[in-house]
C-alpha cells in the first residue's frame, strides 16, 4: 500500500511540470498569433486569400496610393506592391528621403489614406519602434 502512495505521488509531482510546459505553450502560441503592427483598414483580406488575387480587393489604383505616401513623406519612390499586411489590404510604398533614409508607407488600398509608417535603414530592412508612425501619430 505504502508503494502505491509513493508512486501517486511521484507521478503528480512529474505530472506538474509537463502540465505547466503546455500551459507555457499555449500562451507562448497566442503571443505568436499576434503581428505587428496593427492599424485600422477599410479593406479586410479575406483568409486564404493568395497574394496575385489582391489586385481585385483594392479599390485605388497603385498611383493614387504612390501620391498619398509621397504627401506624407517627401522624397523617391523606390517600390510600390500591395500587401496582405496583418489581414488588412495595404499598398506599401518605399521612399527614399533626402537625407538617404527610407521610409515604408502603408497606404490604406480602399480610401488612400495612410494608416502607417516606419523607418528603415535600408531598404527592406523595416525598423518598428523609434520613429514610428501610426495613423498620423508618433509614438
């Protein structure tokens, strides 16, 4: 008797760290689920959506979108694409200010409006935090 006790116990002891180890992965897990940056959009991309079907969804044309980033950031555009970004439907354009830093603007593909931009040092390599801006407002 005194050795099956043993054994309950122990197995309830070693049962704790595997039961704790799921409930670290579950949250790890919806940490994950969540990206950056978030913004509002007019246009949601519906799931499952492939990235060649995303000219049909967007409701302004590449230019439009072109001149909406360049009012709020002066400077050459260097790449224009649109974008499944976090389930919103946006044209990110990349411009290169006069001070040699690129800028990539998030142009909202249903009302041209920009909803989001950030600084890279390089083109393609987004930097998210210090000067950042969303919506119209720095962080």
């Amino acid at each position: 008797m005194r050795t099956k006790v043993m054994l309950a116990a122990l197995a309830a002891i070693l049962a704790i760290p595997v039961a704790a180890g799921f409930v670290l992965a579950q949250q790890k897990e919806n940490v994950d689920q969540k990206q950056e940056p978030t913004f509002s959009c007019s246009i949601k991309v519906p799931q499952g959506t492939k990235d060649q079907d995303l000219a049909k969804l967007a409701k302004i044309p590449v230019a439009q979108a072109t001149q909406a980033a360049q009012a709020a950031v002066s400077g050459t555009v260097k790449r224009s694409q649109l974008e499944n970004e976090n389930g919103c439907l946006v044209y990110s354009v990349d411009i290169q200010s006069a001070d040699g830093k690129f800028h990539d603007v998030k142009v909202d593909a249903g009302t041209g409006t920009v909803v989001h931009q950030e600084t890279e040092a390089k083109l393609g390599a987004e930097h998210e935090g210090q000067n950042e801006v969303e919506n119209g407002q720095e962080d």
